[in-house]
C-alpha cells in the first residue's frame, strides 16, 4: 500500500483506457457501516480511488454540501480516530486518500497518525490547510510510513510555484480549477483548460482536477485536458438522499474515454 500502490492502481485503471475519477466522500455521515458499504460500492463502480473526508468543526477549504456533512458526522461522534480504527476492520482494494485539516492530525500526534495510516491501509493524505512552507512539520513522517501527501496547486499560482509543487507532487496532482470553497458549479472556463495542460508537463504524476465538478459533462471535458477529477459535493449531496444508483451513473460515464472535440 501506499505511494506505490496509488500509482498501479492508477495505472491499471489508464490501462483499461478509463479516465481517472476519485469520488469524495464524508466519512461517518450516516455512520461507519454505511462508510464501510460506500467504500466497496465506489471500488465496484470503477473509482481509482477514494477521498475520505475527515469531519472538522472548521472546513475552510469545504462548500456547505460538505459543511452540513461534516457536522452530521460530528453530531454523530465521528472522530479522526475511529475512523482510522474503522479502516482497519474491513478489506478493500482501492486506495483511500484521507482529507483532513492539520489539527486533528496534531491532537492524534504527527508521528502516531503516519503509523496508524500505514497500519489500516491508508494510502494518501490530503491537507489543504498545510502550504509548501509549513509542511516539514509532516513529510518525514508520512515518508517513513510511505503515505503519499497529494499537494494542491491553484489557479492562483505562480509559475515558480506551480513548478515546486509539481516536482514534490506524490500519487497524484490536485488541480483545483476553481478560485474560491468547494461545491457544484455550471462551467468551466478555458483558461482551466490550459491551466490544467501546463500542469500535465510538470509533473510525472496524474492531475486531476477538482472543486466544482458536479457532472460527468464537466469531468470529461476536464479529462481530455488532464488525467481525470476529483467529485465531492454532488457526491456527497447523491448520497445524503440514498441515490446510489445516479452515483454509479455519475461514475460510469465520467470514467469512459471519448474523442476530444
């Protein structure tokens, strides 16, 4: 498992000529059997991997789909470590990418949480709130525990920075293609496209791009310019009203190659 196992099974899912599509999810809204049943639901339906969303009483990189989520799982008494001790009750074979913010991983203990991911099988970290300055305070330890930390890039970026963040990028490359919280949005504009296209040339990972996909139009006109996308709010909101099937849809048909026009 790990940085390595992201990038087979990543692999094996380009093979197959598939665009790359990692669903997000909360994990505990509903609760941990009804996170157990999503996660094989998503590995059946084709997903290359899955984003775990770790509820936190302050979001600031999460639209209100996510938000309400969240505090549904907090109401419930989801926590940082049940989740991670949850994980570890169940086999699966997709890889799962935590998203978290840095002080639940600084409550639980920087070194502890590296050890209990590699322990449960936990592939990836996503930590919005760390920027490349700040993150010594983790990369040692997720490297000793082989945990790839996925970095964000923006739209906002420089090019130097772009190209620092490209060359550390581990697993994959999150592109976000908006400015602004995550959630559904209608359009994409063309500059997104070519952003998303640099990207691609300065890294040896996959891009993907996320925040504001909320329809298989939308994420197969970004997969042409890039190697697939990140869902979350539709997803998250698909879900909340027990339509699993239309998830399946979402997927099925996002995931299929098609000509770029």
């Amino acid at each position: 498992m790990g940085k390595e196992y992201i990038a087979k099974y990543f692999k094996e899912k380009q093979i197959s000529n598939k665009n790359l599509f990692v669903p997000y999810i909360v994990a505990g809204d509903h609760g941990l059997e009804r996170l157990k049943e999503q996660i094989l639901f998503l590995e059946e339906c084709g997903v290359a991997a899955i984003e775990l969303g770790i509820p936190f009483s302050d979001p600031v990189a999460d639209g209100p789909t996510i938000q309400q989520a969240g505090l549904r799982a907090l109401q419930n008494g989801i926590s940082l470590r049940k989740i991670l001790e949850f994980l570890g009750t169940f086999e699966r074979k997709v890889p799962i990418i935590l998203m978290t913010y840095l002080n639940p991983i600084y409550v639980y203990g920087i070194d502890t949480f590296a050890k209990k991911c590699a322990e449960v099988g936990v592939d990836g970290v996503i930590i919005p709130d760390v920027p490349l300055e700040e993150e010594d305070v983790l990369v040692n330890a997720l490297e000793k525990n082989d945990i790839a930390f996925i970095r964000l890039v923006a739209l906002t970026s420089t090019e130097e920075r772009m190209k620092e963040i490209g060359s550390r990028a581990e697993g994959f490359l999150y592109a976000v293609s908006v400015t602004g919280t995550t959630g559904a949005r209608a359009t994409h504009q063309d500059r997104v496209y070519s952003y998303l296209k640099h990207l691609t040339n300065l890294t040896d990972v996959p891009v993907l791009a996320g925040f504001g996909v909320s329809n298989a139009t939308q994420a197969k006109e970004l997969s042409f310019h890039c190697d697939g996308v990140i869902v979350g709010s539709k997803i998250v909101e698909l879900f909340h009203e027990g339509r699993d099937e239309d998830v399946r849809q979402l997927i099925e048909e996002s995931i299929r190659k098609e000509k770029s026009k």
